[in-house]
C-alpha cells in the first residue's frame, strides 16, 4: 500500500516538473519578443534560475524510484570490480 502511494506521490510530482519545464518554455519565448520590442519581462531570468532546481527536486523522486539517476561514467571506470559492482548495484 505504502509503495503504491509513494509511486503515485512521485508520478505526480513528476509530470508537476514537467508541465512547469513546458510553461517555463512560453515564459522564454515570451520574454524574447518582449525584448525584441524593447518591453522585456522583470525577473524572468531568476524565474527560470529558480525553476531549474525547483524542477530538478521535483523529479528526483521519481528518478530514484525507477533507479534512473546519473552517474559519473569516468570516475566510475577508474575504480576496481569489487567497487564498481557496490556503486553500480
């Protein structure tokens, strides 16, 4: 019962980054006619600053839910098996 609530819990907060990530997309472009037109929005660029890592925590429960984090291939590969294997696992 927990796993399901967890897995729905992190399902949601992913599609919540997703759909921030994509209305973050028209804020861009918005504020790039806004400029050409010499009008540009105030604070867009610490809206975006900010959202990047609101994004990047929102999707981290997911992520470690699906075992889909990144990971440094070049320090990884200079280890031994028995440390690589304990990493990777």
């Amino acid at each position: 019962m927990f796993v399901k609530i967890t897995e729905y819990i992190g399902k949601a907060l992913m599609a919540l980054a997703s759909a921030w990530a994509f209305v973050l997309a028209f804020v861009v472009v918005a504020d790039i006619v806004a400029r050409v037109v010499n009008m540009p929005f105030q604070g867009t660029t610490e809206i975006i600053a900010n959202s990047i890592v609101m994004i990047a925590f929102l999707q981290f429960a997911y992520a470690v839910r699906v075992r889909a984090m990144l990971r440094v291939d070049a320090l990884v590969m200079h280890l031994g098996p028995l440390p690589r294997q304990i990493l990777l696992s």
